[in-house]
C-alpha cells in the first residue's frame, strides 16, 4: 500500500502543445557581467554573430573554411555556441490550477452516489516545454587578424591599384560580419592595416606597409634636422602635416594613418589626444612581423633574417631587434632556418576552448546516485 499523503502532493500535468525552448547556460564571467549591470546605460550588448565564407585574396591569405561554431559575444569576449544534448530531459514548468477528480472514497457516505464526477482545482505546475538539449558558451580566442586578413582585399600600391568592387565590403559590414567583440575586432583591424577608399574596407599589404613605415621615419629624422621633435609627443596631425609638405606620397591619407596607429606605441594624452613614438619594443616587433608576413613562404637563415630586420628597424629601435619579440610568429630549425607561422593558426582562425569540467548537470547527476 502506498504511504504518499495525497494531500501533500503537488499536481503536474503535460501541455498539450509544447512552446519550443534553448536553454543557454551561461558561464560564470557572462553571467556577472549581467549581474553587475547596475543601470539600463550599463547594460551590457550581446550579439549572435555566423562566421561567413572566406574569399581568398592572394597568397598571403587564408583559404580555410568558416569557424565550426556560431558566436556570442560582449563587448570585449567571444563565446562559441554550442550544442549539449543529454539523456535527461529537462522540463520547463509553469505554476497553474490543475482540475482534480475527487475520489468516491473521499465523497462523504452520508451522500448518495453522485451521478457526475466531482471535479476540483489545486495549485500545480504544467510542462510547457520538454528540452532533451541546451546551448552552453565555451569561451574563444578568435584570431582577428587571420579572419581579417581572409575578408579584405589587399592593397599593394598606388601604381597598381586592386579593382574597385561592384558592391565593396564597408568597416562597419566586416564588423558585423567578423564573429568576433568589438573590442577584437578593432585589434585585428589595427593588427592587418586596414583602412578605407570611401565605403571600401582594404588592408595594406606587408611591403607597402614598411614603405610607408619607412618613409614617416625618414621625414621625421629631416624635421629633427631643422628644428626641435619631440619623438614621444608626435601626433597624427604631425605626420599628417609631414607628410602634406613632402608631397610624394600617393599612399591613400588613411592608409598612411592606420600605418601610424599600427606601427607606432601609441598613449593618450592630457587633452584627450593620442601620442605616437617608435623608439620602442613595440615598433621594433611591428617591423620584424611585416618582414615574416612580407615573405609568408620563404626560409630564413636566422643571420638573413636578424640583419634584414636591423636593416628595416629605426636606428633607435637597434637595441631591441630580438628573436623572443616574435615568440608565436616564427618557427626556428635546428638549423637555424626561421618561417612564419601564425600564432593560432587553425581553421577559421577561432582557438577552440578547453572543455570545461565539473558541468551543472553532472553535478546533479552525481547528486542524484549519492
């Protein structure tokens, strides 16, 4: 005989027609994120980005196909989607007043024998839903710049210009497009040198890049010649006034800034504006990467390649020309032979995340056989 008190149960009942539900569990970073969101201006943006099909612009891009996940992301964090599916059905419940047909037992003998069925409601819980899987965020690393590098058209020079698309590809459409933060997105954009032709979004090959590179620092070295520079104060209006006065350039205005923005350490100022400098680490690695890049499938003897890069660095940059600066960025042989290689080189370019232990629904699980 059955020892449930009746009275004490709760009544459950299933939904004719089920709502479809994906859950989406949230890992620990993202939900304080939400929950340390104090204002409706602090609310944070989340969006659900596809990785589209990369096009092949030349040799010195990715051919490999899309990231195997869709994304969310914050405005700085990436998160892969994916797919859990469980032996365990979870049910999504719904407080409701469940109709309860009383017992005759329970009908008092005193009464005759009702003809109809007595029918009564109780506080209970529906099954609006049945989920057999649910989406979990597993975070990633995506690598921006090989994304990027695979999405914009290169370009080479002025002489020989790349074709003027029949519907280019914009800034603001590869931001949307690039499965990736923001945040990410504007470092990989810095990273490749890209820029714009209008609505045209372009990234300035590796050898055009030095070019540039090395023609700023020529005429910041005949500015020093006539008059006073400050080369920690140099702002984009000083380069850009340079580079107006010489009046040889035929490099595109904004690929001569993002050459600036991406080459040069950069700091805010007192008054909001930014400060560029080049006697740094930081150049002295941009310069040694552009090489690596400039000759994606070439070797290097570490001798060849140690004096080439002496040779492209600032004078004042000399001192830190140094292999660990491109640690991730090149492989060296036992014989001293060194190639690029890129620092998460894989398909998509997306760092697949480690799989996370201890998940909410195997600790239930072995809750459950304890």
């Amino acid at each position: 005989m059955s020892t449930q008190d009746d009275n004490k149960a709760i009544p459950l009942a299933f939904a004719h027609e089920q709502a479809p539900v994906r859950l989406l569990e949230l890992p620990p970073s993202l939900l304080s994120l939400i929950e340390n969101s104090t204002s409706r201006s602090s609310t944070p943006v989340l969006k659900i980005k596809a990785p589209p099909n990369p096009t092949n612009n030349g040799p010195n891009t990715s051919s490999t196909g899309p990231a195997p996940f869709a994304v969310l992301t914050t405005a700085t964090e990436t998160y892969n989607i994916r797919s859990v599916h469980s032996s365990n059905s979870i049910f999504i419940l719904k407080p409701v007043p469940i109709p309860i047909i009383q017992d005759q037992d329970e009908v008092d003998s005193d009464t005759e024998m009702a003809d109809e069925p007595i029918i009564t409601s109780r506080p209970g819980v529906i099954v609006t839903s049945t989920c057999a899987s649910h989406l979990e965020l597993l975070p990633s690393k995506p690598n921006t710049e090989l994304l990027l590098q695979s999405m914009l058209t290169e370009y080479k020079s002025p002489e020989a210009p790349p074709n003027h698309p029949s519907d280019p590809l914009s800034k603001s459409q590869a931001l949307l497009n690039t499965p990736v933060s923001d945040a990410e997105f504007h470092e990989g954009w810095r990273d490749v040198t890209a820029f714009e032709i209008g609505d045209w979004a372009l990234r300035l090959s590796p050898p055009a890049a030095l070019e540039i590179f090395s023609t700023l620092i020529e005429l910041v070295l005949s500015r020093g010649k006539t008059e006073e520079v400050d080369q920690d104060e140099m702002g984009m209006h000083f380069f850009i006034k340079l580079v107006e006065q010489d009046g040889d350039f035929e490099f595109p205005i904004d690929a001569i800034r993002a050459v600036i923005r991406g080459a040069f350490e950069s700091r805010r100022t007192e008054d909001g504006s930014m400060a560029y400098s080049y006697a740094t680490p930081y150049t002295t690695k941009w310069v040694g990467k552009q090489i690596l890049l400039s000759n994606p499938n070439k070797s290097f003897t570490e001798r060849e390649f140690m004096e080439t890069w002496r040779s492209k660095a600032p004078d004042e940059c000399e001192k830190f020309v140094d292999l660990k600066l491109l640690d991730g960025l090149h492989t060296r042989s036992v014989l001293g032979v060194i190639r690029y290689i890129h620092s998460t080189e894989n398909e998509g370019g997306v760092v697949p995340a480690t799989k996370k232990k201890n998940k909410w629904h195997e600790k239930f699980a072995a809750g459950k056989k304890r």
